[in-house]
C-alpha cells in the first residue's frame, strides 16, 4: 500500500460525493483516486484508479451494490470495501460483509468515526 | 345503485304496500259484513223457528177457547199470539230474501191467511186452524231448512273470498320479494363490493404513494443534507455556530429518517413483519420518547397481509405515541390455533372513538381488508387497548 490511501467514491448523489471529497480533503494521507456514480462506471474505474478503499452505498440508483462489492473483490482481492449508506444496519450490513465488505456505516454517523 | 333504479324499487315498493293494505281494508270489509249477514241470519232463522211455536200456541189457544167457553184472558192471549205472528210473518217476508224463500213464503201464505183470519174470528172452530196447520209447520220447516241453507253458503263463499284475499296478499308479497327486495339486495350487495373495492383500491393507492413520498425523500431531502452536513463538517471551524449548523442538521436528518420510516419500512418487505415491529418500536423511542417494546415470535406472512397488520400497529403506535401522553407503549402479536391477535397496549390518557377520526377509520378498513376484527377499549388502569384479531388461514395455522 502506497503512503497515502486511495479511495474510490461510489455514490449516486452527487452532493454527497462532494461532501464526502471536501471531508477527505481533511486528511493528508487519504487521496480521492475517482468518483463514481453507478456500478458500471466503478468497475471501468478499477483499473485505473486501483483504489486501496472503495467507499460505496448499497443502493446505486436501481443497481444493487451488494453484487457491485463482490465484482470489486473480484477484480482487486486486496481492495478495502467500505459501505456507507442511509439504509438501516439491519437490513444490509450482514449481506454486505458476507459479499465483502469489511464495514457498514450509516451516512449520518460517517464523520462521527 | 343509479337514482333512477332506486326510484323504481321505492316506486315498486310503495305500490306492494299499497296493494297490500287495499286487500287487508277489503278484507276487512268482507268480514265486517259477514259477521253483521251471520248475525241477521240467526235472527233470521229464531224468528221462524219462533212462527212456527206461534202456530201451534194458537192452535192451542183456540181449543182452550172451545174447551172452556169465552174466556177474555184466552181471548186476550189469542188476539196478542195472532198479531205476533202476522207481524213476524209479514217482516220475515219483507226481508231480502233469495227467490226461493219467497217462494217457499208463498206456498204457505194461504194457509197463513186461513189460520190468522180463524184467529181473527172468536167463533171460528179450531178445526179451521188445524186443518192448516200441518201443512204451515211443513212450510216453515223448508223456509228454516232454507235460511240455514243459505246461511251456511254464505260462509263458505266467505271462506272462498278469504282464501282469495289471502292468496292475493301473498301474491303481492311474491312479487314484491321477486321485484323489490331481490333487486334492492342485489344492489345493495353490488354496491357494497364496490365499496371494499374502492377502499382497497383507495388504501393500496395512498401506500404506494407514501412509500413514493418515503423514497423521494430518502433519496432527495435526505441526501442533500447528509452532503451537507459532510461539508460543514470539513470546514473543521472552531466557530461554535458551525457546530451548531452540524447539530441541527444531524437532527434534520433523523427527523426525515423517521419521517421514511413512518411513511414505509423496507424492513418490512426484506425481513418480515416481527423485525418491522421492532424497527418502528426503536423508531417510537426515539421519535416520542416513550418505552416501547414488542413481545412477538417471528411469523410468516404473506406481503398484502403482513403489510396491512403492520400498518394497523403504525397506526395505533403513532396516534398512542403522538396524543395519549402515554410514557410506555407495548405491541404484542400472539398466534392461536386460528388467529393472529395483535395488541398496541398504551399508558395515556386514553382515546375516543370521536378523537380517532382518520387514523381508526383506515386502521378498520385495513382490519375490513384482512377479514379481521378491531376492537379498541380502556386500558387497565389508564390507556387505550387496540386489538386486531386477523382470522389465519387453514395453511398458516
């Protein structure tokens, strides 16, 4: 892993990958490699943008993003996927690790951590 | 059904009630008569019966008179049998009588008149009136045989008018059943399927349209402020009016969260109805600061069912959590061999059915749509107890 950490941003709303970008530019070791807003655009972006962490929500328009996390393991085993989304815990989360990723959080409790 | 249907039943309807109480009045009527005729008939019938004892007190008297010599008591008695009987003789004949009877009055009217003028006649020998008086007596007995006669058909014609009446009326209330009330049922019938249907259709609507307003703003309103919210957080300001603008929109977005979840809950649908209830529970917590807690074994539902008996608990949850000041609220959902009972059970103040108003009208049409029951009473000692009791079908059971 290089000095500063790659991330990917994957989220449908472009107001909250702008957040997310201002939010991040907050720590020096933490680089914004490519924004995505769909399924299909992240997985053109891997190759290039060869993320150390994809950010991603579960629900990408009418994609499902459980499928998306186990395409982004695939393709870069050693990618850290971390979902935030404003869907309940209960209803994503164990899906979402079973598929890969290795930790939910919701949107609102984002920067709290 | 149409105005033009329902006044041709009402125009129906009216017209068999009319007919009805025109043959009970003319039944009446009959009857009325009849019994006055039956009356006048045993009169009738005494009054010739009561001739023929005259003729033979006069025969009587007559052979008293020859007997014992002029004898003015006898001769009284005769004079006042004799004008009795002339008397009666003449209004039994003045009577509406049938042609038969006239005639029968006029077969004896010679021995009559020989009879009456011997009476008449203080000379005359008994053996006048005696020579007439078998031949009187047998005229009287046909005249009495007659009246009886025709007394007694009378009654049967009355009887025979009667049965007609009768028939007549339950003929109208045939039709009345065929034209009116089958009709009016069928209607009825139709138009409270309607109903069901427009409120089934009416509440499948506004579902979908509040888990579209949910998802608008879950994917709208909610989003923009997380965004926000991520933005002023990387202002990193020690102004505390930035902290402050952080909090407020924090609280902007639980409130909207609650606001989705109590529009439309996609735990619903992905884990089922239990986990729902204890999601809205967590919600009623947060959102009312009130204890609320479910006591429930998990269940499996289908989704119109386990949709709407969800929907009964939001419903009597939020109205419990938003009016009756209640500080605990416990949902309860118990399965018996038949049926699924649900209970909301609050702490408050209590609630009326005037105060419900919407709230309890679509909790009972949803109860309606499950073929369920809704009862809501005074909790012990305070509070309000909502029971839903949903009928499960032979397979859920």
């Amino acid at each position: 892993m290089s000095a500063t950490t790659r991330v990917l941003l994957v989220d449908d709303h472009p107001i909250v990958r702008y957040g997310f970008v201002q939010l991040l530019a907050m720590a020096t070791d933490l680089e914004v490699c490519g924004q995505a807003a769909d399924a299909q655009t992240t997985i053109e972006l891997l190759p290039d943008t060869r993320p150390d962490v994809v950010v991603l929500d579960v629900v990408l328009g009418n994609t499902n993003g459980i499928d998306l996390i186990r395409e982004i393991k695939d393709k870069l085993p050693d990618a850290t996927v971390l979902v935030v989304s404003m869907h309940d815990e209960q209803l994503y989360a164990e899906r979402a690790l079973r598929a890969g990723a290795s930790g939910y959080l919701m949107k609102q409790e984002a920067t709290e951590t | 059904m149409s105005g033009r249907r329902t006044r041709v039943l009402t125009f129906r309807y009216v017209g068999a009630l009319l007919a009805v109480a025109a043959f009970l009045i003319a039944e009446q009527f009959v009857v009325q008569a009849a019994l006055d005729r039956q009356e006048g008939d045993a009169r009738v019938v005494n009054i010739a019966g009561r001739q023929r004892m005259l003729s033979q007190r006069l025969s009587m008297l007559m052979l008293a008179l020859e007997a014992d010599g002029r004898n003015d008591a006898t001769v009284a008695a005769l004079s006042q049998v004799a004008d009795e009987w002339e008397h009666s003789h003449i209004a039994l004949q003045q009577l509406s009588n049938s042609s038969v009877i006239r005639e029968l009055f006029a077969q004896i009217d010679s021995d009559h008149r020989a009879m009456l003028a011997a009476a008449r006649s203080v000379t005359a020998s008994p053996s006048v009136v005696l020579a007439h008086q078998d031949a009187f007596l047998a005229g009287m007995d046909r005249i009495v045989a007659q009246y009886e006669r025709e007394a007694r058909q009378r009654v049967v014609e009355l009887r025979r008018t009667e049965l007609v009446l009768l028939l007549l009326v339950l003929g109208v209330l045939g039709l009345e059943g065929l034209f009116v009330f089958r009709p009016a049922v069928k209607g009825l019938r139709a138009h409270l399927a309607e109903r069901d249907r427009a409120q089934r259709e009416l509440l499948t609507v506004s579902d979908r349209e509040q888990r579209r307003i949910a998802e608008d703003i879950h994917d709208g309103l909610s989003q923009q402020l997380v965004g926000v919210s991520y933005l002023v957080k990387s202002l990193a300001s020690t102004d505390p009016r930035v902290a402050e603008i952080g909090r407020l929109l924090g609280e902007s977005i639980d409130h909207t969260r609650g606001l989705t979840r109590s529009l439309y809950s996609p735990i619903l649908e992905l884990e089922g109805l239990v986990p729902a209830l204890r999601d809205l529970a967590a919600y009623t917590e947060r959102a009312f600061r009130v204890d609320c807690h479910v006591h429930a074994e998990p269940i499996e539902l289908p989704m119109p069912q386990r949709g709407e008996i969800y929907r009964i608990a939001r419903e009597a949850v939020i109205n419990a959590g938003k009016h009756s000041r209640a500080t605990s609220i416990e949902i309860e959902l118990e399965r018996s061999s038949s049926t699924l009972v649900l209970t909301i059970r609050d702490d408050g103040v209590g609630m009326s059915r005037n105060h419900a108003g919407l709230g309890l009208h679509l909790m009972e049409s949803r109860a309606n749509m499950l073929g369920a029951t809704l009862a809501i009473s005074p909790g012990e000692p305070r509070g309000t107890v909502v029971t839903c009791t949903i009928p499960l079908t032979e397979h859920q059971a």
